[in-house]
C-alpha cells in the first residue's frame, strides 16, 4: 500500500505520508501532503486517474498482501490436520486451566497424531521394501532411462535395454508384459535345450524400458502437486511457531466487541 501511495505522490511531486483514515474507500490508508514535515490536505489524484481506479488498484495490493500472508501479526493453524489439533488443542486446554474436558480433547488428539504418523510409517517401510527387498527376489532392475529417447536409436544413449538388444518402439513392453515374456521363452529353452539357438531366433521377448518419458515428468509434477498443500502447510506451522511470543499468552477469550450487545467466546492464536 506504501508502494502504491508513494508512486502516485510522486507522480504529483508531492512528499507523502500514509496515516490511518478512510479516505478513497480504503479502511487505514490515506495519503496527505507534508509540507516540511507538517501534514496539510489531502492528497490529490494524478491526472488521468479516477477516483474508482485508484481505488481498484488498493484493493488488489490489499488483496494480494492478505493472499501471500504478509500481513504483520498474521498466523494460523491447519483446522483440517492432526498436526494443527495437535498444537492448538493444547493451547486451548492450558488456557482453561488444564479442565478435564479439554485435556481428554489434549490426549484423543496426540492418540490421533501418534496413529498418523505409525500409518505413514509404515506406508513408506512398505513401499521401501517392495523397491529394495521384493524387487529385487524378482529380478526387477531399475527402469532408469532405458529407451527413454528411442528416436536417437540405436546410437543414441540407453538404447540397449535390460535384455541386451537395442530398444525400439513396437518391441518395447511394461515390465509385467516383458517379465512374462521372458520367462515363456527360458522356459522353453530349459524344457528344449537342443533347440536354444532356434528358440531364440524365433522368440523375441522385447525390451523393458521407459514408455513415455514425457508422461513420466508430467506423472512426476502430479505428485509434486499433490505433496504441495502438505509442503505449505509445513511452512505455516514453522512460521507460526517462529513468529507468535514465546510466553504463555490465552487462546480463548469471554468479551464483548465495541458496538456488540451481547458477549462471545473467541479464539486466537496466541503465545505458547
């Protein structure tokens, strides 16, 4: 808003200060003239720029510092994740004095987060041992790059796929297809050995190899995107955490608003 103050009293040669006021529509801007460091009338517009101009390009700086959580004092908690209950609900409770309602939401909420992260563990143990442990027991190798520029073959890079022979496109299959392949033609040569060399003359299994290297990275930028709320919401609990004062402070308040006539609870994000 300062920027955007500046830059239209400066059009006008005009030294400026922002102050609280409601001037232009904008609740708590307002531009005046300082002459000598002495506050005079109010600022006036630029030539060419109206008064609904002006006050369309305040709201989209407004609007875009609410957007990017650059407001001063602004923090919040995640009210969708265990990982927010697990911060607040504490608060909440040492707020009201540790009362035993509070402290049973206090300890649902940790048995929640604890069974969160054993499910994600485990999760991730699995998967780690179906990559490290049952692939390789099935003879699965790495897909890496094989074949993924086959139009630079057969002299490009990775053009020679995990079966030894160059990669090209109608003999390129999923490892499922490839696998199975495979092995119908060992096992004829194992049940038919005095017919190895015709067997594989005749028999081609194919290669193993990248399908679409292309769809891999758009595959690859899908996921990213839907690991980013996770990422984001990383980045406000550390900014909560960092910002909000380090001295216990209450999360819930019983008071009445100016102009309201009845009381109300609120709660905020507070010290801790």
């Amino acid at each position: 808003e300062q920027f955007l103050m500046g830059a239209l009293c400066a059009a006008n040669g005009i030294r400026q200060a922002c102050a609280p006021s409601n001037d232009y529509g904008v609740v708590g801007l307002g531009c005046v003239r300082s002459v000598n460091g002495t506050p005079a009338a109010k600022m006036p517009l630029p030539d060419g720029i109206t008064d609904d101009v002006f006050n369309a390009h305040v709201a989209a700086d407004k609007a875009m510092t609410i957007l990017t959580r650059k407001e001063a004092g602004f923090a919040s908690i995640d009210k969708y994740s265990v990982y927010g209950a697990a911060v607040a609900f504490p608060q909440i409770a040492r707020t009201s004095g540790w009362s035993l309602k509070y402290t049973g939401f206090v300890v649902r909420g940790y048995i929640y987060l604890l069974v969160n992260l054993l499910l994600q563990g485990f999760l991730l143990y699995m998967l780690g041992k179906e990559e490290r442990v049952m692939s390789k027991f099935g003879g699965r190798m790495n897909l890496c790059d094989f074949g993924a520029h086959m139009y630079t073959c057969p002299d490009g890079d990775n053009c020679i796929g995990p079966g030894g022979t160059v990669i090209t496109p109608e003999r390129l299959y999923s490892w499922d297809a490839w696998s199975t392949r495979v092995f119908v033609r060992d096992s004829l040569k194992q049940m038919l050995p005095e017919r190895a060399v015709e067997i594989d003359e005749h028999i081609d299994p194919g290669e193993y190899g990248v399908e679409s290297y292309y769809l891999r990275l758009v595959c690859c930028f899908i996921f990213v995107l839907g690991l980013w709320p996770d990422l984001i919401g990383s980045s406000d609990l550390f900014h909560l955490l960092y910002h909000i004062p380090t001295k216990a402070m209450p999360w819930m308040s019983f008071k009445k608003s100016p102009g309201d006539k009845e009381w109300s609870c609120t709660f905020q994000v507070n010290g801790m």
